[in-house]
C-alpha cells in the first residue's frame, strides 16, 4: 500500500508541477526554475520523512508562485484547486510514511482516503467561487471589508484541512505531574 500511496502523491506533484506551463507555456526560463521543484519533490518522495514531504510541498508551490508573481493575471480561477491538490499531496505523502512497509492494500481505507481528498477539492472549489463572487461584488473599501475579505481568506485555507483530518484521531501527550511531597 506504501508503494501506491507513493505512486498517488508523484501523480499529484506531476500535475502541480505542470500546472504553471498551462499558464505560461513552455519557455526556458519556467523550465529551468521547475527542476529544482522536481528534485526537491523527488527527494521528499524517496527519503520518507515529515521534513522532506514539507520541502517538497514549498518546491510545488515555488514554481507556482513565481509564475504567478511574473505574469500579469489579475486572478487565477483554479488556485483554489491547486491549493486543494497541494494538501492532497502532503496528506497522501505523509499517510504513505506511516504505513508499514509490507502492509497490504485495504480498499475501504483507500476509499475514504480518496473521498476526503475529493470532498477537499469540491469544498475548495466550492469557497473559490464564493469568494470569486464576493470580491467582484461593489463593495466601498473600509476596514470592515478588508476583515470580512481575511476571515473568508482564512476560512478558504482552514476548511479543506480540517476536512481532511475531522476524522483522524488525534496523537496527544499529556504529561501527568504529581506532586513531590
């Protein structure tokens, strides 16, 4: 099951790795800037660890970013589905570390696993349009605006990832002191 996780996750990096040149087209210079993105993401994929999962999520999203920053595109109508495929690939990535090496495929945990990476991505696509609609609406510019526009911010970027772990169970560590006598 590692295996196929791990192959789900380079799906997902291929596709957010490409996703820039739908933008921009094929030019040297996005090239040039997306192969350090496919090392770091190679290597977060084949080194197993939280911290190379995290560095290959930030090289996924570098190339993105750059493109956006250097191209003159007012909004980008499918950002909030790649932000979804982003948390995607680093849920996927990181259930792929837990699971023991010579574990078998369980359909019902694929399932679910699928089906909360799908309910992540219709809720982004969902709060996108919500929010595409609330910016083009005439609202005069006050600070209650500008709150109102950082708290469905927060909410778009919140959601999705507690969506993907309402159903996980937490790993907490209380410590219980007693008192020295």
């Amino acid at each position: 099951m590692r295996e196929a996780l791990r192959a789900v996750a380079a799906l997902i990096a291929v596709t957010l790795l490409a996703y820039p040149f739908t933008i921009t087209g094929l030019s040297r210079g996005y090239v040039a800037l997306s192969v350090p993105a496919v090392l770091f993401v190679l290597s977060g994929l084949l080194l197993w660890s939280e911290g190379a999962v995290t560095v290959s999520a930030a090289a996924l999203v570098f190339p993105y970013v750059v493109v956006l920053a250097a191209e003159d595109r007012p909004v980008d109508v499918l950002a909030p589905v790649a932000a979804a495929l982003l948390v995607c690939y680093v849920v996927i990535a990181d259930t792929a570390i837990s699971v023991p090496p010579s574990t078998a495929l369980d359909a019902a945990f694929l399932r679910d696993l699928a089906a909360r990476c799908a309910g992540v991505i219709v809720l982004a696509l969902a709060l996108g349009a919500v929010l595409l609609a609330v910016s083009a609406l005439p609202l005069p510019d006050s600070q209650v605006a500008r709150s109102l526009g950082i708290g469905a911010a927060a909410l778009a970027l919140g959601a999705p990832v507690w969506l993907l772990t309402a159903g996980q169970p937490r790993k907490t560590r209380r410590k219980r002191f007693r008192a020295r006598p």
